[in-house]
C-alpha cells in the first residue's frame, strides 16, 4: 500500500472528527525501532503494524504523522513507552518508517496530528489507497 495522502484522510474525517480533532500540528523528532518481543502496553511487538511509543501519551492514542519533506502519511497508535533517546519525541515501528520515507535517515522531524478517540472510518485505519477500491 502506497503512502496514505493527507487528503485522504481529511475526505474521511466526519464533521465530529473535524471538531474534536486539534489541528495544530505538533513538530517532532522521530526514529525507528524494529526490536523487542513486548510492548509496554502488554502487547506483543509487530514492527510492520503501524505503532508507536511515547513517554506520555495513553495507550492507544492514535496520531497522524505527515512528513513533510515527501507528503507522505501514516496513522500510528500509541502502544510502547519511549524513546529513551535525548532529543527524540517519538518512536515508530519500522513500517510506519518505510510509508513515511525515512528508514535509511533513521530520524525525521514529522508533523503530528492528535487524532479523536476511536470513532468512525478513523477507527479502522490503515485505509485502502483508493475509496473506489
């Protein structure tokens, strides 16, 4: 599956999303991680399932990550603690890397985007590149 376009996901936000959605986006320094047998949140790691970890945010926040040097875009959810890294906001698996474009950089500054609580299309992602398909 191709990179998910930002216009995508904006066409598949309803008005509630819309509304409950913080769109100021947030710029932080994100790395890679493809190691470990089990999350903080209990789950067992995948690192082709588009996950994440942050040192503060609720398990099973979901966030919109937009590189901004390609446009391409990744919804991750938050299931692991970290980055145990100074100057790193943010850890994603190493497939949320490959669909954002930066796995040979290992770090990027992403644009994040604090999704609504599990709701509508939201809910279900990763979505097909095509609503038509």
């Amino acid at each position: 599956m191709s990179p998910l376009p930002i216009l995508m996901v904006l066409q598949l936000l309803s008005p509630q999303d819309w509304a409950d959605t913080d769109w100021n986006a947030e710029s932080m320094v994100v790395s890679w991680y493809n190691q470990g047998t089990k999350t903080a949140s209990g789950e067992r790691f995948d690192p082709a399932k588009m996950t994440a970890a942050h040192r503060d945010w609720d398990f099973g926040t979901k966030l919109l990550l937009i590189n901004p040097d390609n446009g391409a875009s990744v919804v991750v959810r938050i299931n692991d603690r970290g980055p145990f890294v100074r100057g790193r906001d943010l850890d994603i698996s190493k497939g949320a890397a490959q669909k954002l474009g930066f796995t040979e950089k290992g770090v990027g500054e992403m644009l994040a985007f604090v999704l609504p609580p599990d709701r509508g299309p939201l809910a279900d992602l990763p979505i097909p590149a095509s609503r038509d398909s």
